[in-house]
C-alpha cells in the first residue's frame, strides 16, 4: 500500500488530484479515527470533481448529494449507523448502483454489505506529527 506523510495543503492537493482522476462509477472507502482527516479529504476530492457548493460532513444525515460535471458524488458518513439493516434507509442499493463516485467514511460499519472498492483510503494520526496524518491507499 502506497503511504504518504502529509500536511494539510498536502493531502487537499492529493484528494484534488485523486478526485479529478476517478471515473465514475467509483466507490472509496475512507477509513480512521475521529479527526484523522476523512471528510477533509472527502471536500477536497468533491473540488476535485468540479463540485462547487459547500461539502459538509453528513453525519446526520448519513447520506449527502453533490452535482458535478461528469458525475454526481455521494458522501456517507456511517459513524451513527446502528446497523447494516439501517442501510434501506438511506437508498444504499440506489447509491451503490449509481453512476457516481461515492465516498463512504466509516466503511466496515456497513459489515459484508459493501462491494469491493476503487480505491480503500485508510487515513491516521500521527503522534510525533501533529499537523500531518498518514495517508494509504
Ligand atoms: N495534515 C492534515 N490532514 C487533514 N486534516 C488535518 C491535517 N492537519 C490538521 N488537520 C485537521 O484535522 C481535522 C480533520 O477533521 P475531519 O476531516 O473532519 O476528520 P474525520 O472526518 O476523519 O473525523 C480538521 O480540523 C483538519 O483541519
Ligand atoms: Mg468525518
């Protein structure tokens, strides 16, 4: 798995990048603790897919839609989810069979339920780094 130490401007011109490179349909995954920088890195692959309202976290909701040029984006948030059941909720089957990118923060809270990602970020604080977090994809 590639690994990258990066600063904050770092790891926004990455997501940039990363997003504008994805076509769709893609699903990532972002993995890691509070704080480690997932719904960050989530904004900065929506600037990257041209989305040009503001990228909020979706922890209530769950679920948020983006417009986009080429495609649209989802962004879930399952930190609150009770249960892989919970998913009907949200149109889950919907967003996954769309032709988007989707980003799911907090992936293994859907169990078996998800299928094998484009791309599986795992993303971790740094102890020695404050203002860095490991980035591996
Ligand atoms: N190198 C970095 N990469 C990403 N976020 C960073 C970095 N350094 C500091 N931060 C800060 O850490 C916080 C990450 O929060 P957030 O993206 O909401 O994390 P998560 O969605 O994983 O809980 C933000 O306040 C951000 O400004
Ligand atoms: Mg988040």
């Amino acid at each position: 798995m590639p690994t990258a130490d990066l600063t904050l401007p770092e790891l926004v011109a990455w997501g940039e990048r990363f997003g504008a490179s994805l076509e769709a349909p893609a699903l990532v995954t972002l993995a890691g603790d509070l704080g480690a920088g997932k719904t960050t890195l989530v904004q900065a692959i929506c600037r990257g897919r041209g989305v040009t309202e503001p990228v909020t976290s979706p922890t209530f909701a769950l679920v948020h839609q983006y417009a986009a040029p080429a495609a649209p984006v989802y962004h879930l948030d399952l930190y609150r989810l009770k249960g892989p059941h919970e998913l009907a909720n949200i149109g889950w089957d919907d967003v996954l069979s769309a032709r988007a990118v989707v980003c799911v923060e907090w992936p293994d809270r859907a169990g078996d339920t998800l299928p094998a990602p484009a791309a599986a970020i795992e993303l971790s604080h740094i102890p020695e780094a404050p203002d860095r977090r490991r980035l591996r994809w």
